[in-house]
C-alpha cells in the first residue's frame, strides 16, 4: 500500500528502503545475500544487484506463511530485532540493528515487508557511516584487570597462549598477532580457531583439541604454568567432548562481555581494551618464553609401513595437508579432527 502519510518531499535524498538497507549491508563489508525468493521478498530481491550484493540463492519453502512467526522466533536469538512498518524510523532502526550485529558480533533480526519495499527514506544518511567502534571500558576496572594478569603473567612458568574463533569474531585478531608475535611465547590454536594465528611464526605449534591432540601439543598446552585462552568456545566439537585437559587455575580467560583470572570473573569488559593494555605494559624481560614443540605433519608409524591398500582417514589427511597452499581454503568438516 501507498504511504501518503509521510512527505517525501521533506527528504533531501529520497531513497527506496530497500535500497537503503541493502547499501547498509554492503557497507559493513558483505558482498553476497543468501535465501530463499518467495512471495514476501521478490521485490526486495530486485535492489540486490543494483547495489553490488551476489544473490546466493536456496530452495525451500521457508519464505511461505506468516514473517511474523519467524520475527517472534528470533526475538529469542537475536541481540538486536527490526520490524520496518514505519518509513519515519526505518532508516534509524536499520542503522541500529546492523551497528549491534557488528559491535557484539550475536545475529540480528529485520522484518522488511512486501508494502515496505519501496517506501521513500532519507538517502542522506548513507552519508555517514555505521559507528562500529567497540564501546570503551571502565577504565578504572580495565586498568584494574590488566595489572592483575600482568602479574601472573610476569611470574608464569612456561606461559602459552591458545587462540580461539572469538578472537575472529570479536575483532581482536591485531591484538592477538602483536601480543605472539611480541611475547614469543608458544602459540597454539582450537579447532574453531584455525587460521587466526600465523602458522608461519617459529612459535606456532599447532592446534590443541583436548584427547585427540599430538602428544607433543598436549603436554606444553596442559602443563603449561599459564594459559592465554583469548575467545574460547568450549563446545563439544571444539574441545573432542569436552576433553580439554587444562585447569583453570593455570587459565585466564580473555572474551567479549568479560575476563576471568583463574577463577575470578570480571563482567562486563571487552578483550580488545584490555589485551592493547596487556601489549603495551608488559615486562618482555620477566616472560619465560619456551620454543613451541615442532610441527606434526607426518604419516602416522603404523601408516606408513603397512602394506595395507586401504585408504584410511590417517593416511589420507596425513598426505592431503601437504599440499595446501598460503591462503587456500577447504572445508573441513568430518575431516577436521584428522586434517589438522
């Protein structure tokens, strides 16, 4: 239906809301839009190429029935939800919703209805970009924190540090390099966090995924006197069922809403703030730092004398990784506990 209710001629830069949301989008850095094409977004499915996005498109019948149920269900997952019924704060809640998906790195949610699609917004607001800025610490709290890991770091035996996805996620992947590549300090990775470490530093050694991990791997992570775990996700496929081997009294534990030292919490305080603060004051002279054990890329013993013919999952990703490449991709799946 018409929107005669609002005065386009108000507007400076009118501007069709689809329009305007998906410039939004590919303005934070995304570049295709998946889904399924159905009767509630084929007018909005036009604005996709128009503004550079790749259309990837899926086959079900998801896109039928009532938007509403799926908006409520979402309610219930999302940090941020948008229902776009009103051209007058469409743009603004647009902008939020999108600022919340990148700050907090959690889904958001935008119900854009088929009579909204073409509803005039201000154009001119594309203007000025999305604050994506991490909001700030206390500083009185994060200055607090530092100096307390700080002190445990200054004192640790055989420190290590163990990266995980949310470093990606929460954008701290700077931070994290800076802080390996300054301390020396051995550098391992979970299974979720492969690729946020270069693997090229002499002091990468590997990933650490619990009981399924190299031996060689598994003793410098669990006894080391100290471990760095900067954006764990402890879930049963990241850890081998829950089969990591490492106290928490030797852990501090770096996330996005707050920091434990040991088993003290501190809530409501980004990693980002705080691992700058860590680099910059840090003793390089009081870090014990040990070399990392040698990189496992072999055929296993029992592998490689059989006579065998079989192709087992050992012999396969044994031999398969040797042949990546620098900035290769692969799927790893099913694979994922042999191929690393």
């Amino acid at each position: 239906m018409a929107h005669a209710d609002i005065r386009t001629s108000a507007l400076k830069n009118p501007l069709d809301l689809a329009e305007y949301l998906f410039r939004r989008v590919r303005e934070l850095g995304v570049r295709s839009v998946h889904g399924v094409p159905g009767d509630y977004n084929l007018a909005a499915l036009d604005y996709i190429p128009k503004v550079g996005l790749n259309w990837v498109g899926n086959c079900n019948e998801l896109n039928a029935g009532d938007f509403n149920v799926f908006a409520n269900m979402f309610t219930q997952v999302s940090v941020a939800v948008a229902r776009l019924n009103d051209p007058y704060d469409a743009a603004e809640q647009i902008d939020f919703v999108l600022q919340q998906c990148m700050i907090r790195s959690r889904p958001v949610y935008i119900t854009l209805p088929t009579d909204m699609v073409q509803a005039k917004v201000e154009g001119e607001r594309l203007k000025t970009p999305i604050d994506v800025t991490i909001p700030k610490n206390n500083p009185d709290v994060e200055d607090y924190v530092v100096g307390v890991i700080l002190k445990y770091l200054h004192a640790a035996k055989d420190p290590t540090i163990l990266v995980d996805a949310c470093a990606s996620r929460h954008g701290v992947l700077d931070e994290v390099h800076e802080l390996v590549e300054k301390t020396r300090l051995p550098t391992f990775v979970a299974p979720m966090g492969k690729g946020a470490v270069d693997e090229t530093l002499p002091n990468y050694g590997g990933v650490y995924a619990g009981d399924v991990t190299p031996q060689g791997i598994k003793t410098a992570v669990e006894n080391s006197g100290l471990v760095l775990s900067i954006g764990a996700i402890k879930s049963d496929f990241n850890t081998s069922g829950f089969s990591y081997r490492i106290s928490q009294l030797s852990t501090i534990d770096f996330h996005s809403t707050f920091i434990k030292v040991k088993y003290s919490e501190y809530p409501n305080i980004h990693m980002k703030g705080v691992l700058r603060k860590v680099i910059d004051n840090m003793d390089l002279s009081k870090i014990r730092a040990q070399p990392a054990p040698p990189a496992q890329r072999l055929i296993p013993d029992d592998e490689g004398t059989s006579k065998d013919q079989t192709i087992t999952q050992s012999w396969l990703w044994s031999r398969v990784g040797k042949w990546f490449q620098p900035n290769d991709i692969g799927e790893r799946g099913f694979a994922s506990k042999r191929a690393e």
